[in-house]
C-alpha cells in the first residue's frame, strides 16, 4: 500500500494518482505560503523558482521508481529559501537590488536610446510593438522604461494624455469596488445587507424592467449607488 510514497518498478495505476494528490495539494500550500502574484508581476527569480519546483516535483509524477518523499523534502527547502530571499528583499533594499534588476530607460524625453536598447538586448521592432501594444506611437511616448517583471511601462508626452475631471476641476462621486448583488440569478444575501434590504432589491429590479431576480445574471451596485445589470440568457 505505501508503493505510492517509496516508489515501484511497476506502480499501479492509483499511486501515480495518489502521487499526482499530493503534488497538487504540496505545490497549492506552497503557493498560499508564498503569497499571490498576478502574471504579469512574475519577476525572473520567481520564473526560475517555478521551473525548479516543476522539475523537482516532475520527476516523481512520471517515473515510479522514485520515492516521492526525497523531491517533497527538497521543494520545500528551494521554497523556504525563495521566500526568505524575498522576505530579506523585503526589509534591505540593498540586497533587493542585487535579486531585482533596477528599471532601465528605454526612452527618456522622446529620444530612443539605443545604448539601453543594446544593453537589455532588445531589438528596435521590439519596443515599438510593446508600444503599440499600450495603445500608443513612438511620437507621444515622452519616456519608456524596461521594468523589473520584463514588461514596459510608457509615459506620453504631455498633449496626449486623456483629459480627466480633475483637468476640468469638475467633481466626480467615486466608484470605488463593485459590490456583485446577483450572480447568476441568485441573490447574494451576504452583499445585499452591505447596501439594502431585499425589499429595496426588489423595488430596483422592478425599475430595471425585470419581473423577478431569477431574470437576472449579474446586478453589481457601485460605491456611487449607480446600478450595471446584465440579463440572463435563456
């Protein structure tokens, strides 16, 4: 029974799959531990983190002569030691330095430099198609930078930023976080007694032009009380 976990020359069907349980339990805990990062925040130490602990875990996974407790012990410790490098970059910005790479200037006051283009290895189509991705052209981009995580950030020049309320000194009611009221038909009692009672809830859905909430697929309710209703579909 405990083939799983010391491994077997032939290892049934059913340890491959409890092995396959407790990776994905190991690796979600690990997560949770480490805490959460959108994609896009993905730095390269956390890219090359990921492919070690996919390698290490891997291995177990697809050959079942190997115990699974030697590959648990060392993802562990890569994961100990990856959060306590980021807890010590955390707290000594000198040594984040040395584990962060420092933003580059790719563009600075409309002038492409060319030198910071060779020195991050990238190539001119490159950046102007990062550009182009941020809805932007080289001519309103008063600084570009290469950030830390590998994507670019823009600064537009002046005359092409979008004009705001506060340009036009006109006061706007926040929206702040959407608070979802109906999800799929159902109401969500929990958000409701933020805002209102279901009486209230009701009274809404009838100014809406709706007979019944079970109508409804999505009904969320700003910070601003203004309502965004999307209907169900049949």
């Amino acid at each position: 029974m405990a083939e799983f976990w010391t491994g077997a020359q032939d290892l049934p069907i059913y340890g491959f799959l409890i092995r396959a349980l407790i990776v994905y339990i190991y690796v979600f805990f690990i997560v949770k531990i480490l805490g959460q990062r959108t994609i896009n925040a993905i730095d390269p130490i956390d890219f090359i983190f990921g492919i070690i602990i996919g390698d290490i875990l891997g291995e177990p996974l697809a050959n079942g002569n190997s115990p699974l407790a030697g590959p648990l012990a060392a993802a562990f410790f890569v994961s100990a030691l990856h959060l306590s490098l980021c807890l010590i970059a955390l707290k000594t910005p000198r040594f984040r330095r040395i584990i962060e790479d420092e933003p580059i200037i790719l563009i600075e006051k409309g002038k492409i430099l060319n030198k910071q283009l060779r020195k991050v290895k990238m190539t001119l189509e490159s950046l102007l198609m990062d550009i182009r991705l941020q809805g932007a052209s080289i001519d309103e981009v008063d600084y570009a930078i290469l950030e830390s995580n590998g994507q670019i950030s823009i600064i537009k020049k002046s005359q092409y930023n979008s004009v705001t309320p506060n340009d036009l000194q006109l006061h706007v009611q926040p929206k702040g976080y959407p608070t979802v009221l109906i999800q799929d038909g159902r109401i969500i009692h929990t958000n409701l007694k933020k805002v209102g009672t279901i009486e209230w809830l009701k009274e809404q859905i009838i100014k809406l032009g709706y007979k019944n909430y079970t109508e409804i697929f999505l009904l969320t309710m700003d910070e601003s009380g203004k309502l965004y209703v999307s209907e169900k579909q049949s």
